[in-house]
C-alpha cells in the first residue's frame, strides 16, 4: 500500500514527509470557503457601507476636514493582514473627505516586539504610502510617547501612543483569527495592545490573566483579556476597523469595517464557522504548521505549540508530543519582548522553576511566553523541526530535529511505534476541538 504524503508550512516553502509503520494519520484544516474575487472591490464596499458608522468620509465631515488628525494603527510583519490593500483605501476615503496627508499619522502597532525595519513598512503599506506619508513605530517603553489613560474597573493600567490618543479619528485594521488569549485577534486589539504602553501589556499578559480559565482560544465571553481590550480601545478612542478574515492559504474570505464592536463581533461569527473543526479524540501528537511570517523566529513559531495545547480540550494526550517545523531564522527573535522569552526560558533550571518564579514574582512583557511554553512543555513534549538555531531551541527546553523523520523518531521511542498523529497545516489558523469527553 502506498504511503501519504503530507505537507506543512515551513518558512516561504513547504516540507513533506510521511509517516513511519505503525503511526495512523488524519488531516485537519479549516472550512474550505471561496475566497473574495476582487479584495479592492470587497475593500471599497466594506467602506462604502460599514456596519455601526457613517462611512469615513461622512466622520470627517462631522467637523473641519483640513483640520482634522487621524491615525491608523496598522498591523507589523509579524500579522498577515494585508495592510497593503486596506491602508491606502482607506488613505483615498480620508483624501476624498478632504483631510490633507501632513494630518495622517500611521502607526505601527508592534506592541513589544522589535521596531519594523524600513523594508517591512515597505512591504505592509507599500512604497508610495511609505514615501507620502508620515509613518512610525509604537514606543512602549517611551513615556514621553504615551498617554496615561488610567485604569480599568478591573486595575489595568492603560496607556497608549500619543499618536492615536490626540487623534479626532481613530482608525485600526486588523486579522481576525484565533487568539491564544483574545480569543479571537483583531478588532480592538490592534489599538489596545498594538499601541500600548508597557504597563497594559505586562498587566494583560500577566500571570492572572494567562492562568485564568476564561484565557482560551477561541473564547470571547468571560474573557478578561478580551475586556481589558475593549475598554482599553475605548478610552484610547477607536472610532472605526477595518479587519478581514483569511483561509489557510492567507487568502481573505470576509473583510467588514465600521464601529468596531459590532465590526468584530460579525467577523467573530464567521471566523468561528470556518476556523473552529472537531476531531474525535485526543492524539498521540501534533505536527503544527505555521509558515511565514510567524515562524521567522521561536517566540512566533511557538504558538503553534501552545495554540493546539490550549485549545478548548488539550489535542495531544498527557504527555504527547507537539512537533513544530519552523526555520527559526531570527533564532528566539530580535525584540524586547522575545529576548525576554529566551532568557526566561534559557536561565531556568527546569520549566517548574518559570511557573514557580511567574506566579510569585509575575514578569515583564514578553516573558509570558516563557510562562505559556512552560505550561505547554509541563503536559507534552515540543520539537522544533529544521530551525537554523538548534542550540536556541534547546536551550528553550525544546527538543531540536533537523528533519521531520527525526521528530517522529523522537515520538516513536519515546511513546512506542503504534500512534495517532493529526497533522495541521495551519495550527494558528485552526482550532481543533474535541467533540467527546477525553478518555472515552
């Protein structure tokens, strides 16, 4: 009998392998939808009839156009929306209303990751946005940056970049898909953290919040990620989003603009029906894909690892292995945040101690996926396959394969020949949801 092959993400390319005898394998992926003929076209209607607010145009006209500030919080290089095509239809909206370009801000939301270069702009707005307009970077660890917004009913400090906070018009694009604390991403997030000052970011990513039960993929309701962000998008003063929704091949499937609560709630909806598959049991292990751009460095690429632990029911069993192919080019990677990860995760002597320290001490931001791995790799084992740092991954605590025959190998002597093996070629862009009580 003629074996499978399978295929998954790696980097800008793909690996295929097949699995040894004696391993039983299933694919998972999310609902096939037709993808959106003409994403200009879908842009320019979304705006043309946005849901909850008068088009933008119509918001402009509310007071002196020509005097008028806007900011566009953007998404980084890190997140597949597809800036490149929302940002300058909406720049055309602002124009057509009048508002001159010395008056339009966009901001780039990196929250604590590393600045955007020069290239990745480029690559998100494109040249000619780049070359007209005034475009920079989130600074959330320059006060001088930030507004004090002050705290929610629930005690997170907010703040967020002058820039969008002096705006008369606040705009957010954004990715709406599942969110290991969110939820759901996109809609005010963008914003909320995209643009926050470090205080909200270390408070929501906290050790409270990520270790409260409500913290889960997929989970909107009794979310208190998701209610800090709301509010914290309401005081920084969000007026409008437009966000879209993408199929495995980052093709957009839906894309809304208007007020951004009810904007989001819709996209929610039908991201669910496509993003959320049942499987009917647990498994042995989990191959993750993940692909450009997220698996550029260890702090992306694991959360292939961790969204499919943390899934509304844990996909592998207690003990099974989460196998990740990822190149790992920028090694843990080259921001604050993810210098934070490595360190956590490469000075501890064991993932008990990152558990022990984060819920007596807490941690900065960053470090909490130093926190999450640590609850990932306390349940199951995690490989990263072809990474270009071996020694980074290991030093993570993580096991290291140079091929994906080598990962099942590991699998193989550690859990015996005979296992079941689900493979998820787009583990950040499906949530596998097991349909029956674990261990019937």
């Amino acid at each position: 009998m003629k074996s499978r092959i399978y295929r998954v993400p790696y980097g800008r390319d793909h690996l295929s392998f097949e699995l040894p005898p004696g391993m039983t394998g299933a694919v998972v992926a999310s609902r096939a939808v037709e993808p959106v003929p003409d994403v200009q076209q879908a842009v320019r209607e979304a705006l043309r009839d946005p849901i909850g607010s008068p088009p933008l145009r119509e918001l402009a006209a509310r007071g002196d156009p020509a005097a008028l500030k806007v900011c566009i919080v953007f998404t980084d290089i890190t997140r597949s929306s597809p800036d490149e095509v929302l940002v300058p239809s909406l720049l055309q909206e602002l124009e057509n209303a009048g508002v001159p370009d010395r008056n339009i801000t966009l901001l780039c939301g990196i929250g604590m990751h590393r600045p955007s270069t020069e290239e990745e702009k480029r690559i998100k707005l494109g040249p000619d946005v780049l070359a007209r307009y005034r475009v920079i970077d989130n600074e959330p660890q320059n006060p001088k940056a930030l507004i004090d917004l002050g705290l929610t009913d629930g005690g997170v400090p907010v703040s967020a970049h002058r820039a969008a906070v002096e705006a008369d018009i606040l705009i957010a694009t954004g990715l709406v898909e599942p969110h290991q604390y969110a939820g759901y991403s996109g809609g005010r997030k963008t914003v909320a953290v995209g643009a926050a000052g470090e205080a909200l970011i270390a408070y929501t990513h906290g050790p409270a919040f990520v270790d409260h039960p409500g913290t889960r993929l997929g989970r909107i309701e009794g979310n208190p990620f998701h209610d800090a962000v709301t509010e914290a998008a309401r005081r920084a003063g969000l007026d409008f989003i437009m966000n879209v929704v993408l199929d495995d091949e980052k093709r957009v499937v839906a894309v809304k603009a208007g007020e951004p609560v009810e904007t989001h709630g819709q996209l929610v909806s039908f991201a669910r029906s496509i993003y959320e598959v049942p499987i009917p049991r647990q498994v042995d292990v989990a191959i993750a894909g993940v692909g450009f751009p997220k698996d550029a460095n260890l702090y992306q690429a694991s959360r292939a690892a961790s969204y499919l632990f943390f899934a509304p029911t844990p996909v592998v069993k207690e003990g099974g292995f989460l196998i990740v192919p990822a190149p790992c080019d920028e090694g843990a990677g080259e921001g604050v945040g993810e210098q934070r990860f490595f360190e956590a995760m490469r000075d501890a002597p064991d993932v008990q101690a990152i558990l022990c320290d984060a819920r007596e001490n807490g941690y900065p931001p960053g470090q909490q996926r130093a926190f999450v791995m640590a609850k990932v790799l306390e349940g199951a084992r995690v490989v990263v396959v072809g990474a270009d740092c071996p020694e980074v991954i290991t030093a993570c605590k993580m096991m290291s394969a140079a091929t994906m025959d080598e990962a099942l190998a590991l699998a193989s002597q550690e859990l015996g020949p005979n296992l079941d093996v689900l493979v998820v070629p787009h583990a950040l862009q499906t949530l596998p949801v097991v349909s029956t009580e674990v261990g019937t």
